[in-house]
C-alpha cells in the first residue's frame, strides 16, 4: 500500500501500487509514478527469483504414504462432494462474477438501447471504434508475436546460446508477465514518451507486444522441449538444413500449442487495460472505453447501468464467438 488520491496538491489516503500509479498518470505526477513502478517491478522481480530459486529445493510431491487418510479422501461420497463443491467455487466465485455485468444486457432487447447500439448512434459510435481497435490490435499484436516469438523459443528450449544464457533468456521473457501492467505500462509510456514522433498506434501495439510476449514464448517453448531430439538429429543427419527442420519436424509437433499462444495473446491484447492506460493520448480500446464509461468520464456522462452492461455484453459474446468458432476449427485435431 502506499499514499493515495491527490488532493489539494498532496497524496492522501491509502492505495494499491496500480490504482495509485492510475491516478498519478491521470494527474501527471511523474516522480511518485516513476518511484512506484520501479517499487513494483523491482520487488515483483525478487519475489519471482526466490521462487525459481527455491522452487526446486521444495520436496513436492511429498514421497511419505499415509494410507488410511488417503483411503478416506479416495472414498466415492468424498469425491462426489469435493466435485460438486468445486462445480459450485467455479460459478458463485469465478464464472458468475465474471459474466454478471453483462446479464441485465438482455434488458435492452426489449427496450431502445440495442438498436440504438446496433446504428452506432450517439455514444455507440465511439464504442464500435474502440472494439474494432481493440481487435485490429490484438490480431497484429498476435501474428508479431508469432514472427518474433518463435525464434526465442526455440533458442531457450534448445539452449543454443548456451545453459547459463538460455536459463536468463528464460527468466527476462517472463518479467512482462510477473510485473503488474499498470507498473510496465507505466515503464513503457516514460520510455516511448521520449520518441515523440511514434504514432499513438504503435505506442498501443508495443505496449500490448510487451505484455502478451510472454504467454506465447513460454506455450512455445514447452511445446519444443517436449519434441525427442533424436527426431530433429535424424532429419539433419538425412540432409536437411535449419529450416527444414522446423517445417517437417517442430512445426508439425507444436502447432495446436502455437495455436493455443496466439489464442492467449489474442484474447490478452483484446482484454488488455492497465498498460494501455497508461501509454494511450486519444485512441480508447474497448476495455479503456468501459472503464471511462463506469467512472462516467465524458463524452459518456451520464451513463446508465443498461447501456454498460450491454457494452460489456457485446465484448463478452464477441470474444467467446472467437473462442468457440477457433475451437470448433481444431476440433479432432488438437486442443485449444
């Protein structure tokens, strides 16, 4: 926790890192936001290295048998109960919170706001631009992650730079993952500030680069090292060069967990907030757009909870259309 709002000119109250780093980047605080963020990535940082480094030292699973507690937690009654309670955790805990801000959408069949949202009138034109940046973004941000992501997979899961340097490369990929975005949107809207002659597209797209990178380079990467080497030996010692390699042997093995990192990049992007945040001027994703119209920030004061249900409700069905129609594709094929 650290100081909060600005007012009057001083920080007062208590805030999270993110929230506070929001508010310092709305009131153009550059010191507290520069002091915070290198707080947060620092220390996310320290957390994640003393996992890597403990992490193997931890005895799991533990070796020592305890047969009569483990007869009673193998029991049917048993099994049956914890299936349900876990049925029951996922829906009042995960799904239903989820999904709750979209349920009173279906209100507006009956009344004017979905036609109204269908013609793009009013406040809805803004909106069906910002869900088309969102998704124009999150399919260039996923093909740039493939085109630069399969290289650094394949040079940590074969080590070819060597162990020691591989194993560093495999830690600095997932630095993006680890830090709050907020905190490296933060980092990233500092560093690209000083280009001023960057248009705000690409600000986006490499801001959204840094944050989905990770998720695809590390599906990658597990994919290749599970792949026998004694494979990729036999097609070299059959004559084929680098390349051929990867077309008839890696890529054949590892294509539904390709498919599976661009889907967790896709939808990443589309759903990314917090670095965005912090580096967009003008152009508003459809999450910033959301976020402006709960905190009622104009051009969308006053709103109405039917109006931004129904605009969390189109974001939601969009994105499990996608989802459901890439699942239908590699259906018998692989999993997704």
């Amino acid at each position: 926790m650290v100081a909060g709002t600005l007012t009057d000119g001083k920080w007062i109250g208590f805030e999270n890192g993110p929230v506070f780093i929001k508010n310092a980047i709305a009131a153009k605080s550059e010191g507290p936001l520069v002091l915070v963020s290198f707080i947060l990535i620092a220390v996310s940082c320290m957390i994640y290295a003393t996992i890597r480094l403990l992490g193997p030292r931890l005895k799991i699973p533990v070796r020592k048998v305890w047969p009569l507690a483990e007869r009673r937690l193998s029991g049917v009654g048993l099994t049956t109960g914890r299936n349900l309670l876990t049925i029951v955790i996922f829906l009042i805990f995960i799904l239903i919170p989820s999904l709750f801000v979209a349920f009173p959408a279906v209100h507006a069949l009956t009344g004017g706001t979905l036609g109204q949202a269908l013609t793009g009138s009013g406040i809805w034109q803004a909106y069906w631009q910002s869900l088309t940046l969102s998704y124009l973004l999150g399919m260039v941000v996923t093909l740039l992650n493939i085109v630069i992501g399969l290289p650094m997979a394949v040079l940590i899961a074969r080590e070819r730079a060597g162990k020691a340097p591989s194993a560093l490369l495999d830690i600095l990929v997932n630095i993006p993952m680890i830090v709050p975005s907020i905190a490296l949107g933060a980092s990233l809207g500092i560093f690209w500030g000083n280009f001023a002659f960057i248009p705000e597209v690409l600000l986006l797209i490499f801001a959204h680069l840094a944050i989905t990178y990770p998720y695809f380079v590390r599906s990658m990467t597990a994919a290749i090292e599970r792949i026998d080497m004694d494979l990729e030996e036999a097609s070299r010692i059959l004559g084929a060069r680098p390349f051929a390699v990867f077309r008839t042997v890696i890529l054949p093995l590892t294509k539904y967990s390709m498919l599976s990192g661009a889907i967790m990049m896709f939808t990443r992007s589309v759903d990314e907030t917090g670095a965005t945040l912090a580096v967009y001027k003008t152009l508003k994703t459809a999450p910033v757009l959301l976020v402006d119209w709960v905190a009622s920030k104009p051009p969308a004061t006053p709103m109405s909870p039917l109006e931004i249900s129904l605009g969390a409700g189109f974001l939601v069905i969009f994105s499990l259309a996608i989802l459901l129609i890439l699942r239908f594709i590699t259906r018998g094929r692989g999993r997704v």
